[in-house]
C-alpha cells in the first residue's frame, strides 16, 4: 500500500523526492514545479535581503491571493442587483458568521495591495532596477498597477451605499472630459447616461473575472520575466559586484523568507481586520448627492487637481503626461551606474531629499495661492477657462520645472541620472501632497478646513 | 500568386474575419441599450396648466426638473451637474440649482451663476401637443449657453 502512495506522490512531483536534501535536486524541485517554476532556482544571496527588497512585490502576490480567497467567499453571498445589494451587505456584517471579518479582510487588502503596488514601484525606481533588461517588466509592473486601480475602483460600487454611489459618479464623469470619445467610454463602461442597475452588473462582471483574469495573467509573466531579467544585487556607493558574489538555493534560502514574511503579514492583515471596520453608509440615492462628493481616496490627488485645473487638464492631460513619463522611465539611458544602489549616489541622496521638499512645499504654496489670491479666469475674463485655467497654468508650471531642471544640472552639476530622480521625486512628492490635501484638508463644499 | 501564398493569404483573411465577427458579437453583447418607459424614453407629464409660470418641478424617475419660466415658456432640465455628475437639487430659498458636490450654482434655466460647472444644465427634448406636455429623455441637448432657443411656450388658446 505504502509503495503504492508512493507512487503517486512521485507521479504527482515528477519523480523528485519531496523533501530534496542537497543542492542540486533542490534546483530541480524548483525547475519542476509549476508555481515555484516561477522562481530562480538559485538567487544572489544579497538580492533577497529584507532591507532591499522589503518583500514588497512577495506581498502585493500574497495580497492578490488573500483577494481571491475572500473575494470568492463574499461571492456566495451577494447579487449584484440594485434591489439587493445594500442588503446583502448589511446581511454580511450582522446576520452571516465572520461576514464582516471576511469583508473586512476584502477590503483592507485591496487597498493595502494599491499601497503595496505603488511602493513596489518606487523600490525598483530608487534602487535603479529598472532600465536594461528590465525596462518591459517595468511595463508589466505599470499595467499591474492600473489593473490593481481599476479592481478597486470596480470594487468600490458594489457596496451600493451613497459613497460607492457618488465616487463612481464623479470618477466616470471625469471621462467626459476626454475630447471626442470620452463620454462614449463613459456611456460605455456605466452601460448608460447614468450610475444604475447596468453599471452594477458590469462592475461586478469585470471585478470578478475580467480584471483578475488580466492580473492573474500578466502576474505571471511577470514573476517569470524576474526570473529571466535577474534579480538586481544591491552594492554600496562606489562599489563593484564581485564575480564571487555569494549564490544559494531558492529551496530553502528564498522559499522560507517567504513562508515566514507572508505569515507575519497575514497575522498584521488579521488584526487589522479584525479591529477595523470597512465603512458602509446609507443605501445609494441617486436623487441626493453628499456634501461633500468625494472620489476614492487614491483619485483625491486628480480631484484635488480638478479644483485648480480646468477639467480637460486635470483629469487628462496632467495624468497622461505622468503615465507617458513613467513608461518612457525605463528606456532613458542612465548616466550613472547605479543599478543595485538606493538612491544613485551621494549627491542623487540630497538631489531627491531636495526634490521631496520642494514638492511638498511649492504644492502648498501654489495651492493656497490659488484658492485665496490668484482666481486666472477672473483675471483674464476674456479667454475662455481653457487657456486661464487650463494650458497658461501648466505652461508656467512646466517653465518651473525647466526651472528646476536647470538648476540641477548647472548648479548643482548634477547628472541627467540624478536630475531625473530629482525632478521624479519633486513630482511624486507633489501628487501626494495633493493626495493628502484631497483626503484630509477639503470639506463642504471643497473648502479648505482643517482636519482636526 | 503562388499557390502558397494564396492559401496564406486566405486563411490569414479568414482569421482577420473570425476576430472582427468575435469583436463586434462581443461589442453588441455587452453595449447599453434603453427600453421604452424607463430613463432614456419618453416621459408624459402633464397638462400646460398644471405648472404655474416661475415653478420648478421635479421629476425623480425621469431625473428632470420641468421648469415654467416667468413667461410661461417650457424647458425640461436634466438634474445632473455639468461638472461631475452629481444630482442637483433645487434650493427654492436662493430660487438656483445648487450643487452640493462642487458648489456649483445654475439659474432657474440652468445658466451657469457659479463655477467649477463649465457649461448650463443640459435640457431634455420637451414637446406641446393639445396642451399636454412630453418629455424625451433621450434625447439630451448641450449648451454652451442658456438662451431662449429651446424654450417651448405653449400654443396660443384660442
């Protein structure tokens, strides 16, 4: 009988024993497992230090996995029909068992997994990991992320309450500023002129099988081009990797980091969960709009652009101009070597410290200065609202960060490496801050309060 | 043409066909279309003079205000606000649609009093037949700016 188990357990692992012992049969466990496949089987010892990589991309899979698993059990117990699913939602939270942990869990992993995404990407960024060879993973990474917002921005309807309603209002309606066929798309993805039963079951349709699909896909190919592309090796300021550098098996090496990384962030996940509720407001009224109407969270930073920028601006041009720069990212050939290093250099250290300030701090600035001094269209009554508030603002804005750019490069002597970084951190930093003014900072009416 | 090349030719034809037929099944499939009576159809609401002149009305299923200007002429103003969609309610006190999502502020024929809304209210399509008033919604009319073009006054009673 024994043999016969045995038997099958070898047909199962291709005849490789299930615990393997020695080096080589653990990289052929490796090579012949569809899932650990998706892994080297030998890593550069310094590549999988937890202060390089910080486990980001491991917990964005880890995340997608607790998604999927929730995702599937609230499935089982929700309709998405306008008539039912604000009550399926308050079913979950009071009369299933653990309905609302496992909601709660849903939740919170789908916006951690936005955060994780993000991060993930700016690790790669600061630590120059992403030119050659690795400038189309960096693509996949990009569409990972737009996938991962457009699986939250879906999800986010589905709750039926007057927060999915209204967020999903204004984040489509932005759509119709897209010249020619922006309001089609919108008309396309709502199912109609308007928030409503349609929109419903095509969020739903794309939120649980076409967009994890794509991520599920695209995931893959992903990790597998990891694997091809190398993992980078990070090395000190003004040093060489080694040709000796020290290699080891992914089999125990990688494989136990992970296991013990995801465990500690199932168990943090949990707690959170468990302590922490997801909100759910009254049932959608498409006859009353909130006061204020605000869009998801990670949409705070365009629609804090939305009240500076003509619409045409701040909810096409400006973002598309910030996702063109991030694909070109990649295939700029770098001046300075610093693949492996955070930051390039000594000086790319101060130069993006710099840029993080001077985001923040001209962000602040030129909002205030625009809600209590500068009003452009009243200035320029003439113009019509696209030029005052629309390409004379951004035409200054880019004349500062040629501004900027030139100093960096004729002040400060930088490198284009360095001044890129720089100009990359000025931006990042300023979008968070309009993120966070978004968030925090605007109240009724979108009037600047304070948060306390 | 070499026998071949023509074969290639054709069945990279024949799959260029099967992907179009595919793309345009599956367009279809999934493209929003309207049924009579609901949102997107036609509206009956009333009599001419069940509307005093300078009174607004709301129409929730149809997501139109019937507005009587002073005048007595007719306009059908679609509730949703130019800017970001949200619905806006009309604020009898200030006698002007306010918005409560942006603060935008629109006359009783939806002309703009207050940015960030870029352009007036936009109108449904509103006929007069033997003084009983219809309202397409359906049709939805876009303005850059509020004049008495679409103001419908009813026909004369002799």
């Amino acid at each position: 009988m024994s043999d016969f188990v045995q038997r099958v357990v070898e047909s199962i692992s291709r005849g490789e024993p299930l615990t393997p012992t020695d080096d080589r049969s653990r990289m052929r466990a490796v090579m012949n497992n569809l899932v650990l496949h998706l892994h080297p089987s030998k890593v550069a010892a310094p590549s999988i230090k937890l202060t390089y990589t910080w486990g980001l991309g491991g917990l964005a899979v880890l995340l997608s996995a607790v998604l999927v698993v929730t995702g599937v059990m609230l499935m089982f117990v929700y309709t998405p029909s306008p008539d039912t699913a604000y009550q399926n939602m308050q079913n979950l939270q009071t009369d299933i068992r653990f309905g609302q942990l496992i909601r709660n869990l849903h939740h919170w992993s789908g916006n951690a997994m936005i955060v994780v995404v993000v991060l993930h990407m700016l690790r790669v960024l600061f630590t120059n990991a992403l030119h050659r060879p690795r400038e189309f993973n960096w693509l996949l990474g990009l569409s990972l992320l737009l996938l991962t917002g457009a699986a939250n921005f879906t999800g986010y309807l589905l709750p039926w309450d007057q927060r999915a309603y209204w967020a999903i209002t204004v984040g489509v309606s932005l759509l119709q500023y897209v010249p020619v066929v922006g309001e089609g798309i919108g008309r396309f993805i709502l199912g109609g002129p308007e928030v409503d039963a349609t929109t419903l079951t095509n969020f739903y349709g794309l939120h649980v099988a076409v967009i994890p699909l794509m991520l599920f896909g695209i995931m893959s190919f992903h990790l597998w081009r990891t694997r091809k592309d190398g993992f980078s090796i990070p090395r000190r300021i003004g040093t060489v990797i080694s040709e000796k550098v020290e290699r080891v098996t992914t089999i125990p090496h990688l494989i136990s980091r992970e296991a013990v990384f995801a465990l500690v962030m199932i168990a943090i996940l949990l707690t959170w969960a468990a302590l922490v509720d997801a909100p759910l407001e009254e049932a959608a009224d498409p006859a009353h709009s909130p006061n204020p109407a605000k869009a998801a969270w990670y949409f705070m930073g365009i629609q804090e652009l939305l009240l500076h920028f003509h619409p045409f601006f701040a909810a096409i041009v400006i973002p598309v101009l910030g996702l063109v720069g991030l694909v070109v990212l990649p295939y700029l050939e770098p001046d300075v070597d610093g693949e492996g290093i955070w930051f390039l250099s000594v000086k790319g250290r101060w130069l993006a410290l710099l840029g993080t300030v001077m985001g923040v701090a001209g962000t602040v600035l030129l909002v205030l200065v625009d809600e209590y001094v500068l009003n452009l269209p009243e200035l320029l009554p003439s113009l019509p609202t696209i030029l005052s508030n629309g390409w004379i603002p951004l035409a200054w804005l880019l004349g500062l960060l040629w501004l900027y750019w030139e100093l960096l490069r004729g002040l400060f002597r930088a490198y284009r490496s360095e001044a890129r970084l720089s100009l990359f951190c000025l931006l990042l930093a300023s979008f968070i801050t309009l993120t966070v003014i978004g968030i925090a900072f605007r109240g009724e009416g979108m009037a600047l309060v304070s948060p306390l | 043409m070499k026998r071949r090349n023509f074969l290639k030719a054709s069945w990279l034809g024949l799959l260029a066909l099967a992907g179009g037929e595919s793309a345009f099944i599956g367009l279809k499939f999934v493209s929003p279309h309207v049924d009579a009576g609901e949102f997107g159809g036609l509206f009956d609401v009333g009599a001419v003079d069940d509307f005093p002149s300078g009174s607004v009305t709301p129409f929730v299923n149809g997501r139109f205000y019937l507005v009587r200007l002073n005048d007595g002429g007719f306009l059908a103003v679609y509730r949703q606000c130019t800017h970001l969609g949200c619905s806006v309610p009309w604020n009898a006190e200030q006698q002007q649609f306010v918005c409560p999502c942006h603060g935008s502020a629109f006359e009783r024929d939806g002309e703009v009093l207050n940015p960030p809304a870029p352009r007036p209210l936009d109108l449904f399509a509103l006929t007069i037949k033997d003084g009983q008033i219809r309202v397409d919604t359906g049709k939805r009319i876009e303005r850059d700016h509020a004049d008495d073009r679409y103001v419908v006054y009813p026909e004369a009673t002799a």
